[in-house]
C-alpha cells in the first residue's frame, strides 16, 4: 500500500515537473522581432552617448539595453549630441515597452571603412538563455559622398544604432553580434546589459 502510494505521489510530481519544463521551454523558445532601427554615423572626437565610445576609448563595440523607459530627464545622451525632433533621444523614450525593448549600439571604426550598423533581419535574434539574447546587427558600407566634412576629416568614425525588438519580455543580458553583408561574422561583438543611471 505504502509502495503504491509513493508511485502515485512520483507520478503526480513527474507530472507537474513536465508541465513546468513545457512552460520554460515555451518561454525561452518566445520570439524576438527586430521591428525598427535608426544609425548614423559620426566623429569619434565627439562622444553623443554619456559613457559612450570616443576617440579615448579602447572598446570596439558598446551597447545598452531599454528593457523599460528610461525617465525623461535621463542623461543618455552629451551636449555634443545633436538633439532634434526625430532623434535617437525621442525614439529611446517614446517606445512602447510593453510589447518590447530598445538597444542602443556604437560601434568604432577607421575612417576608411565607414559602415552603419542595422539589426540583420527581423528574424535573426533569438534567446541563448533564460533572460539572455543574442541581437545580430549587418554592417552597411557607407558611401564616402555620403559622409560630411567633419567626418571625412576624422580618423575614427562611430556608427550608433537605436533598434526597437518586439518580444514578451525583455532580456537582462543581450549578445551583440556584427556581420558584413556578405553575412560573415566580425570581431568585437558588445555585451549589452540593462541601462542604469548609475
């Protein structure tokens, strides 16, 4: 009798157990869709992001995660950046977060071989873990004529992206990942984490 009991009591756990690993699963397999993304490039003399790449720095790549709205007199940005009505300053603020999350990327470059950087496709980011993403951005050369005096001038551009994902949830650590446009990869991808005013 006590034998039968404790099979039963194994097979109701067994039971609750698969019913909490499909809803684990179900969630890390939830989608991630890049919906939008704006990118510029400009002088690294000039740093527009506050702790962000300059000319000073080491790093190749940053990048910041909105998992929810920053408040509206954050410093994201320096008094370098250029503030206008459609800004990346705007977009930060005014996404709707309750169907996903914005990731703010630099990425530093030589002159020579201006690029912006734009997510891969709307279907190329996915999750890695349970709160941990990996958001693939290309990399599109820039036409020299496009580029203006200053930034002719610099020997160090930074391409900056603002992208707005569409997801359930927002991850707390993301892996961002260059790729030329022939789709191979690139060195000196950025660790993303939740942005802090700290």
């Amino acid at each position: 009798m006590r034998r039968r009991a404790l099979l039963s009591a194994v097979a109701a756990s067994t039971v609750a157990l698969s019913g909490c690993l499909a809803d684990a699963r179900r969630e890390l397999d939830g989608r991630i869709l890049a919906r939008h993304g704006s990118a510029t490039l400009r002088p690294a003399d000039e740093r527009w992001v506050v702790g962000g790449l300059s000319a000073e720095t080491d790093e190749y790549a940053r990048a910041v995660l909105f998992p929810e709205a920053p408040p509206r007199d954050a410093d994201l940005f320096t008094d370098a950046y250029p503030r206008e009505e459609h800004s990346f300053e705007n977009e930060i603020l005014n996404e709707n977060y309750e169907n996903g999350f914005t990731l703010l990327c630099e990425v530093k470059m030589s002159a020579e071989e201006a690029f912006v950087a734009l997510p891969r496709s709307t279907a190329d980011a996915k999750w890695t873990g349970w709160d941990r993403a990996t958001l693939p951005m290309e990399m599109s050369r820039y036409d020299e004529s496009r580029l203006d005096e200053d930034e002719r001038a610099a020997e160090e551009l930074v391409a900056i992206v603002v992208a707005y994902y569409e997801s359930d949830r927002a991850p707390s650590t993301a892996d961002v990942e260059l790729y030329d446009e022939e789709g191979n990869r690139r060195g000196g991808s950025a660790v993303a984490e939740a942005w802090s005013s700290d």
